[in-house]
C-alpha cells in the first residue's frame, strides 16, 4: 500500500510538472511598503482561492519577506498568522532589555539613561552607520523563516526566488539570488540612515526600493511568461502636508520609489496584470494598520480576478503543484530535527571564545530550535560587547552546522555615556544634574576597561575607576576608584529646610569581586575616605574626617526597570568596617572602629496589566559615638512619600513599602508605551541613636502617581502624603527612583 501511494504522489507530481510546463509560468512581483505589506498577503489569498498558482517570486524591502516566505513554501494562511502575531515595533529597537544585562551593565545604564552610540576611534569621534543595528530585526526574520540553511542558489525553494537590495556605493540595484535568506529580507528591507548597511558579499546594502521597488525585469529575466505586480508604494504628499522636515525627507524618498516604480511598470506587457490595493492612506510605519491593509489587499485582488481567472488551473493540477510546494518545504523542515554536529564562532571581537560558548550554552549533538536558539543569541548580544550577533545553519550528510557571527561594535572599543536627571518637589530647589562618562575598553587582553565619570548640576562629583577582568572569561575582577563628590546636605524640622552643610569627599577603594551570575555578584575590599563639612553659619570652623577600613558586598538584580519593575527583584546588602576620626566642629576623640550594614530590596509581580512592587530597607551603624558622617536617609517619592526628598536622617532605618501600578498605556490606550497609574501604602523612620529606636514611631504614607518608562528613563508626576499631617508634589524626568 505505501508503494503504490508513493507512485501515485510521483505520477501526480509528475503531472504537474508537465502540465505546468504547458500553461503560461506565472511570475509574482511584490514592492516594497512597510507596514502595508500586509495586503500582499491578501492578494495571496485570492490566487490561493482560485488555484492561481506561482511559479517565480520576487520582491523589495517588506515585499521580500512576504515573497520569501511564500518561496519558503508557507501558504497565504501561514503568512497572515506570522505576520500578526509578530511584534514587529519591536525589531525597530535594538535595546538590549535591562533585565538581561549583566550587573554591572545594569548600575550603568541606570545612571547614563540617554541612549547615544558615540565612540572614540582613529583620532575622532565615531557612530554607527545607522539609528539601529538590525539585531532585533535580524532575529524576528530568523523566527519568521524557522532556521532555514544557507542555500546554493534560491531556486532550491519551494517556488524560485529574488530579493533586490541596493548597492550603497554605486546606487545599482542587487539581486540577491543565493545564500542566506534571512540576511537577503533583510538587506532588501534596511532603511538607509535608520538601520545598519547589510554587508554581504563584499557590498554594503541598504533597502531596494532607491534602485528598483517593483522588480517586474527581475521576475520576467527568471522565465515567466505572465507577470502579477502588486503595487504598495507610498504616494506623494499633497503641497498641505509637506509642513516640516521630516515631512519633505519623506518626500524624497516617495519621490525616489516611485519613480523605479514607474520605470518598471513600463515594462509589464498586455497580458500582464498590474494590483494597487487601496492603501493610500495607511502608514508605512505603524503596523496596528496590518490588518486593515490585509482586507485592502484581498479586496484590490477580488476587484483584478477578471484578468486573473485565466491563469487558474484545475483542482488536480493545483493539488499537485501544492503538493510539490509541500514536498520541498518538508525537505527543509525534516533538517530541523537533526542535531548540531558542529558549532562554529566567527568572533570579530576581543571576547573569549570559551565566554560565548558559556554564553551560547548550546552543546553539539543538540537538537537546536528556533526557540533555544534566539535565547543564546539574546544571550550573547546581551554582553553588550557586539554590534550584531548572527548565526546560520550549512546542512550536510553528517548534520548541521551552526555558525555563529559577532561582531564588536564598530564605534568602540572607547565609548561616550551621557545621563540627565531633573527632580523638582515645587517648593525647594530643583535638582537638575547632568552626568558624563567617557569608558576606554579593551585595554588588556581579558577585557580591561578605565571609566571616567562627571556629575554637573545640583551635586559635583567626579570619578575615575580601572576595571580588570582576572580572566577572558570574566567571572573574577578586581577594581580600583578614586571620587571626590560636593553634595549639599540639608538638615529638616519636620519638612522645612532648617540649614544646610556642604559636604566635600575623597573616596578610594579597590576590592576583589567574583561575578556569581549575569545577574549578581559579591565582593570584597578596602575603603578609605577624606572629607570635610563646612557652613560658617553654623560652625565656627569645619567638620573635618577621616577613614580606612574594609567592606563585603552582595547583590543580585533582575528587575525589568529600576523605577517602574513589573517583573524580577533587586537585592543589595553592604556591610562596611571603618576606623573613624574627627576633629574641628565637634570635640576631638581618638579613632573609633564604627560598623555599617545597608540592606534594600525591591522585587514585582505582574498580573496581566496590573503589578505589585514591594520594597523594604534596613541600615544601621554600630558605634559608641553619637555622631557619624554615615548616615542612612528617608523622604521622597515611594521612600516615605509626602517628605521631601533626605528630610529624615539618621544611624538606624527601617522602611517598607507596597506599590500598586495599573497600566493604562497599554491596557487602555493600546500604546507600546505604558503609562502607569500608581498608589503606594509605606511605613518606616530613621533614629540617630540605636536606644531612640522604636517601632512605634514608625510614620505611616502613601501616594499617588502617574508616570511612564522609555530608552531615555522614566518621568512620574506623583502627590505624596503622612499620617503626621506631611506632604509634597513630585517631578521627575530622567531620574531613577
């Protein structure tokens, strides 16, 4: 019985093959659009429906991806499914999430918030060549495509394909007929300026809609005989809507489309068929239209069936020209399921191999998915050492061969950072603070880095610290920092300002750290600092100190955002050794061995749109003298709301605090932005003496707060009140809370 239904499946596909050879060969041309691609698929589902078959695709920038797929062997269907399901706003952001960077990485990025890609290279500042990389995107195609291996040439797909991209050196038009099929969408399809050049075999290449948008001479130099070409560029703006510059630089580029466009459509001949579905009016960028330019395109393909109808075939020579479709893709997804036999790094940077293999955690001999592949990819971009990390399957007799791309990033090794804070509570002073870093990296073979960073504004701080790796694998460091800080330190009667010290500070340190995991490591050292307070209205001299001693701390962070956490937690513990001294404003004592143990967490919960944020702090200082420089703080936004911001000082502390957010962004909006509506219940109170403290005293707040989370750092406009009658306004932009 299996024999002779294998005969019948080759009878039928031989039928096909030669009735196929009889009737006119169809070629399908599909431009590019953007987000509008979508009604490509919809003109799919019409020739499906009526057992229109295609036997060449071709296709420019989101039309290489449908005409892709399509080649691929995915039916209309299967398209539409991806399509919409695929968060394709994501792919326009190369944002590394904060929960996947390393620790250190973390406490960066939480202070330098405004995300520029400035180096230092060859005698001059450096930047990318474009606003994205294209890694996002990169990964999304891959999980689109289902891992599909390098071809010899694109004819091996289910249907024979063609991506055009553009030459950015001699502007010509690139027809892409070999090799990766990812790598092709995606140098068809990267917009100039705002992505990244594709490199591919020697040529830098950028979207194809400058040299060719509608590809009808690629398609009809393959062998078809009758053409469908779906129009889906942009049209020009009226005179009324050219009122900015992004406006005109969009009309550039329509202008440059459409007239390839038009050259190619002087090619179609008499028997050719020309599709412009009605999507005038959609964006090109926002794809919450896909579905709407999904209905566009069926109905633009019902409206054209009259010059269309001809070309259909009957219900046994479409069933085996479907079938031949689905005997090839099955050749391509059986390699699915065959395990790695080999994984191979192509490392373009100065990072070990045996850290990616760590990183990767894929072992040869695995059976690779789509899945566990794109988390070691997220894994490995997510050491921040790479401008793209790619990979791509070879098939062979003896298995698959996975090979892995990295490529440091082109503007570094040395980096520029830079971070903007503004808080305001609407009575006191504003505290504007601009910060400045400039990181020197690679400067030994195991990764060495010397980071130098600049606080201006409200406090002055400036710092320098060398960071060494003790192995290329990284997991042991050591460190050492020098910082010298000015900070006001104000003094309050209950919420008014009752005078205020200026602190000047000399901080040295050098410890010994081991990096337990991406998320957290421990470490040991030596601390020593120099510093003086002073405000003649006060003390008739200044408060001069002193002191050396020892520290260990622990710390492991996960959490999605350190102002507005929706997931993960962050837990941090110090505990510091010192032997203090003082001397001009307060009476001279010899030195005193004082400890410190500081402990905070914050962890988040979400349930759907809604999230429970919890936090509680505990420090205190172990000294007989009543006075020291170490003191711990309470007082404003969510760190007892309605003080301001430092109001409560003191040795000892204890705060908690539970947050209810909703957000409103997403759920109510629908906007990729969330903008939460938060309230939070806390309680806790600082004591100068450890015979003062009384849990009994404890101040009881909340608030109210309205804010939102972006690459550049949150905002929060926010109302905070006490049980003792306290209360305080908040602004903040930019400012890690």
């Amino acid at each position: 019985m299996g024999r002779k239904i294998a005969l019948l499946l080759l009878l039928s596909l031989a039928t096909g093959f030669v009735q196929a050879k009889e009737r006119p060969s169809v070629g399908l041309v599909l431009s590019g659009g953007g987000a509008k691609g979508s009604a490509h698929v919809g003109v799919l589902k019409i020739l499906e429906e009526h057992r229109i078959p295609v036997d060449y695709v071709t296709g420019t920038s989101i039309g290489s991806y449908v005409g892709g797929m399509y080649a691929l062997g995915y039916s209309a269907t299967e398209i539409e499914e991806i399509m919409l399901s695929s968060p394709w706003a994501d792919g326009y952001s190369d944002t590394i999430p904060r929960e996947n960077l390393s620790h250190r990485d973390k406490q960066h990025r939480d202070k330098f918030n405004i995300p520029i890609n400035v180096g230092y290279k060859n005698g001059g500042l450096s930047a990318p060549s474009g606003l994205l990389r294209g890694q996002t995107m990169s990964q999304l195609l891959q999980h689109s495509t289902d891992l599909v291996e390098q071809f010899g040439d694109f004819d091996d797909l289910a249907i024979p394909y063609r991506a055009v991209a553009t030459d950015l050196v001699t502007s010509h038009a690139v027809v892409l007929e070999k090799g990766s099929i990812v790598k092709a969408m995606q140098a068809s399809a990267t917009v100039p300026g705002a992505l990244q050049p594709a490199e591919l075999d020697g040529k830098l290449l950028v979207d194809g809609g400058i040299s060719n948008n509608m590809p009808v001479d690629v398609v009809k130099a393959m062998g078809a005989d009758v053409v469908i070409a779906i129009d889906i560029g942009s049209p020009l703006a009226t005179k009324d809507q050219l009122d900015g510059t992004i406006a005109v630089l969009e009309q550039l580029s329509t202008i440059l489309t459409m007239a390839t466009t038009q050259h190619q459509k002087t090619l179609l001949d008499e028997g050719d068929v020309l599709i412009r579905p009605a999507i005038d009016d959609l964006s090109t960028t926002d794809f919450e239209i896909m579905p709407q330019a999904l209905e566009a395109g069926r109905i633009a393909g019902e409206a054209a069936l009259p010059m269309l109808l001809h070309l259909g075939i009957s219900e046994t020579e479409y069933q085996a020209y479907q079938a031949n479709k689905r005997h090839k893709k099955n050749l391509l997804v059986n390699q699915l399921n065959r395990p790695a036999t080999k994984i191979i790094f192509v490392n373009n940077s100065r990072v070990s191999e045996k850290l990616l293999r760590d990183t990767l955690a894929l072992d040869e001999g695995d059976i690779i998915t789509k899945e566990l592949l794109q988390e070691g990819i997220q894994r490995l971009y997510s050491l921040n050492k790479f401008e793209r990390v790619d990979a791509e399957f070879e098939d062979t007799d003896e298995g698959r061969i996975l090979t892995l791309n990295t490529r440091a990033k082109s503007w570094g090794p040395n980096y520029f950072d830079v971070g903007f804070n503004w808080e305001d509570d609407f009575t006191l002073d504003s505290a504007i603070t601009l910060s400045l870093a400039y990181t020197m990296g690679e400067l030994t073979e195991s990764g060495g880095e010397w980071r130098n960073e600049m606080d201006l504004g409200y406090d002055k701080r400036v710092s320098t610290e060398f960071y060494q790796p003790l192995s290329r694998e990284q997991d042991f460091y050591s460190r050492v920092s020098y910082e010298f800080e000015i900070k006001n330190w104000d003094f309050y009667d209950g919420n008014d300002r009752a005078f205020e010290l200026k602190n000047s500070l000399n901080q040295f340190e050098i410890g010994i750290g081991y990096n337990y995991s991406h998320a957290g490591l421990i470490e040991i050292g030596a601390v020593g600092e120099i510093g003086d307070l002073s405000n003649k209205a006060v003390f008739d001299q200044d408060l001069d100190y002193d002191s050396i001693g020892g520290y260990f701390a622990f710390s492991f962070d996960t959490l999605n955002s350190i102002s507005f956490p929706t997931e993960g937690q962050r837990l941090t513990f110090k505990a510091t050794i010192r032997d203090e001294r003082y001397k001009g404003a307060i009476e001279e004592k010899p030195e005193e061995v004082s400890w410190q143990y500081e402990a905070d967490w914050k962890g988040a919960l979400k349930l759907g749109n809604h999230a429970i944020v919890g936090k509680a702090a505990l420090a205190t200082v172990d000294v007989d003298r009543q006075f020291s420089i170490h003191v711990s703080e309470l007082g404003g936004f969510l760190n007892l709301s309605g003080y301001h911001k430092g109001a409560l000082a003191g040795a000892h502390k204890v705060f908690g605090a539970l947050i209810y957010q909703y957000d409103l962004g997403r759920d109510v909006f629908l906007s990729d932005v969330p903008l939460y509506l938060g309230t939070s219940f806390e309680a806790g109170n600082v004591w100068v003496s450890k015979d003062d403290i009384d849990l009994g005293d404890l101040i009881y707040s909340g608030s109210l707060y309205l804010g939102t989370d972006t690459s550049w750092g949150p905002a929060a406009l926010g109302f905070g009140l006490t049980d003792t009658g306290e209360q305080s306004f908040y602004l903040f932009i930019g400012k890690n809370f």
